[in-house]
C-alpha cells in the first residue's frame, strides 16, 4: 500500500523535527511506529493529515502484525502435528535419527496444484488427469498392456520385498505394483514435488 504524497510530506517533516527521539525512546517497535510516535508530537502537522496519517500507519502495522501471527499459529500447528507422528513412526520401525532428519524444517506447501484446504483458496485449476482427459485418453488399452507384462515381470524380480509387503501392511503385491505403474510408470516419471511433504501438507 502507497501513502498519499500528503502523509508521505507529513511523515519527512515529522521526523526532521522529532523522530530521532522517538526512535531513542522506542527502539523496540519498528519504524512504524517510530514514526507515528513523531507524527503525534509534531505540531507542525494538521490534525486531520496527522489523525489520517496515524490510522494508515496503525492500520499497517496490525496488517502485519496480524498476518504473522496467523503465520506463527499456522507453523506451530503443522509443527505440533509433525510432531504427533513420531510414536506411529516409531513403531513402523523407523528411528528418531531418521525422523528427525527428515522432519527437520518440513513445511507446508501451500503452491500444490488442486490443493483445497479449509480457509485457503484452492490454488490452480486442476491439471490432474483424471479431471482433464476423457477416460479414452486417460486409460489407454495399449498403456494398461504394456504396465500389466511389466509388472508380471517385477512381481518375479520383487518376490520377496512385495510378499514381506504384504505381511506386514496387508496390501496386496498386486494393488503395490498396479500403483507404482500407473502413477509412476514403474519409477520413470519422477514428480516435481516432495513426496514427504505434499503427504504433510
């Protein structure tokens, strides 16, 4: 937001004849509020243009203040949620060495496509397959073939990971292969995205 020439002619004369004390003597609030506080000992400047000015500069400051804060509840509640997860991790087998260094600074991503959360606009327009080709172009014969001789081959290679798979999660070595093919064509489309932190997000 731009300040009007006339509150910006305020402000530098303001601070030509008091805002160095102001700052002396609130160090701790910023510049704004530096130069509200030298806006409201100047008697040099209007009442109205110094009332305006105040209230843009007030109003500025609690814009910021406010959105920061929101950002600050934002943070800790995604943290808090990382968090929760370490007893679950835990008892997958995965160690607090690991955990911590793949948690360690995770952030939301907030830039996802067709991402749709409580309170935020959904950002982009949706690019995902399924939503943007008709079934015939999406499910192609030829392609379902091609995956399905090529799973039967690493259904062989991947006996023994996709059977302990199985035991130890109950997903099935067919459904494991049918969704490493058709979402990754079996390792050779790697998305541009995270993958821990768009399964956080």
């Amino acid at each position: 937001m731009k300040c009007p020439g006339t509150c910006l002619r305020a402000i530098a004369e303001a601070e030509s004849r008091g805002a160095s004390a102001a700052v002396a003597r609130f160090p701790e609030t910023g510049k704004r509020a530096n130069l509200a506080h030298a806006l409201s000992g100047s008697r040099s400047v209007s009442g109205s243009v110094r009332s305006a000015c105040r209230i843009l500069l007030l109003a500025l400051l609690l814009a910021a203040l406010g959105s920061q804060s929101t950002a600050r509840a934002a943070d800790a509640a995604f943290a808090q949620f990382i968090a929760s997860l370490w007893p679950e991790a835990q008892a997958a087998g995965v160690s607090r060495a690991t955990f911590e260094r793949e948690t360690r600074g995770l952030e939301p991503d907030y830039k996802l496509p067709d991402l749709a959360l409580p309170g935020r606009p959904v950002t982009g327009a949706r690019a995902q397959a399924e939503f943007v080709q008709v079934p015939a172009a999406y499910v192609k014969e030829a392609t379902i073939a091609r995956l399905a001789v090529e799973g039967q081959r690493l259904m062989q290679k991947h006996r023994a990971a996709l059977d302990q798979i199985e035991r130890q999660f109950g997903v099935p070595a067919t459904m494991v292969l049918a969704i490493w093919g058709r979402e990754s064509d079996f390792g050779r489309y790697t998305d541009p995205y995270d993958a821990l932190r768009v399964v956080a997000t």
